[in-house]
C-alpha cells in the first residue's frame, strides 16, 4: 500500500510546487494553529495529512485530464 501511494506522489506530484505546497501548509498550520484547534477539534497532523491528501488528488485528476486531452 506505501509502496503505491509512493509511485503514484513520484509519478504526479514530485516537483517543486509539492515542496512549497506542503512548506505552505505546514507554516499556515504552526501560524494559525491556536486558531484552527479552536474551531475544528482536529489533529492538526490529521489535518495536514488530509490537505495534502486532497492536494495529491487535484494534481493526479489534472494530470490524468491534461494526458487525455494530449497537453502533457
């Protein structure tokens, strides 16, 4: 299961917009942290798994519509 999620990040997300992506998020998440726990009882590693989850998606959906559509 690692092993494939690790493929998949390779083959989609390995660049430098992923890097300041997740540097982004992680400073959002240590700034507003106080903030965040006090309106959304979460993790806020749960939470920043989870974003960077959703991010992964959107780029792995984009990219599957840029190949089919021959811009990649």
């Amino acid at each position: 299961m690692g092993y494939q999620v690790g493929k998949i990040y390779r083959k989609y997300c390995w660049d430098i917009i992923s890097i300041m992506m997740a540097i982004m998020s992680t400073a959002i998440v240590i700034y507003f942290g106080e903030w965040i726990k006090s309106v959304i009882p979460i993790n806020l590693i749960v939470l920043l798994l989870l974003v960077h989850v959703v991010y992964i998606g959107i780029r792995c959906y984009v990219k599957d519509w840029q190949e089919e559509r021959g811009y990649y």
